[in-house]
C-alpha cells in the first residue's frame, strides 16, 4: 500500500473516518470587512476614526505630501489612467487600420 501525505498511519481516508476533521482549519483572524468597518467606524473624540485618517491625510497633502495628495486623489476620483507603450507594425496593417488607429490617438491626446 502507498503510503499518503498527511496520513500518519498510511491508510488512506475512508467515510466517517475519525482523522477527518469535517469543521476545517479554525479560521485565525475575524473578517476583514467586519473589522474595518468596526475599527474605522469607531469614534473617537466625537468623531468617526476614518474621517479623522481622512482629515489627517488631508493635512500632509496641504503641507506638501505628494503621495497622500495621490492617495486621496486615488480614493476620491479613481486612479489615472497610465500611458502604455505601443508598438505597432505599420508595415503589416492595412491603410483602413492605420487610420483608425492615428484616429483614436488623436482623440486620445485632445482630452489630456
């Protein structure tokens, strides 16, 4: 008989077996969105825990902070779209292609 991974006596697991353990592994931390709205609803101070992260985040992008004026900015309005690189070869496209695509960029660079 193999021998298989886990099983301490080599027999492999039959039903009702008593080394099964039908509950699973005991979950080790509680659900994140329970505990984010639990701690971020706090309040603190007479006001709720995320309006004053909000508030304090606000304050470092006043004095300069770039990255929590991106990271509010993110939240508040989504990201940016980023520039991709294209590499195009022209030489296989049709003329009908090429100018759908000189189309679009051009569309593309009037809203920027």
């Amino acid at each position: 008989m193999t021998k298989l991974a886990g099983a301490k006596d080599g027999k492999p697991f039959v039903k009702n077996d008593p080394r099964i353990n039908k509950a699973g592994r005991p979950k080790k931390l509680p659900d994140l969105d329970e505990l984010l709205k639990e701690v971020l609803g706090e309040e603190i101070k007479g006001k709720v825990a995320m309006k004053l992260i909000l508030l304090a985040l606000r304050q470092k992008a006043m004095k300069g902070d770039v990255r929590a004026g991106e990271l509010i900015m993110d939240r508040g309005y989504g990201k940016l779209v980023t520039k991709k690189d294209i590499d195009l070869n022209l030489e296989t496209m049709s003329e009908a292609d090429i100018d759908r695509v000189i189309e679009k960029l051009s569309n593309t660079t009037k809203h920027e």
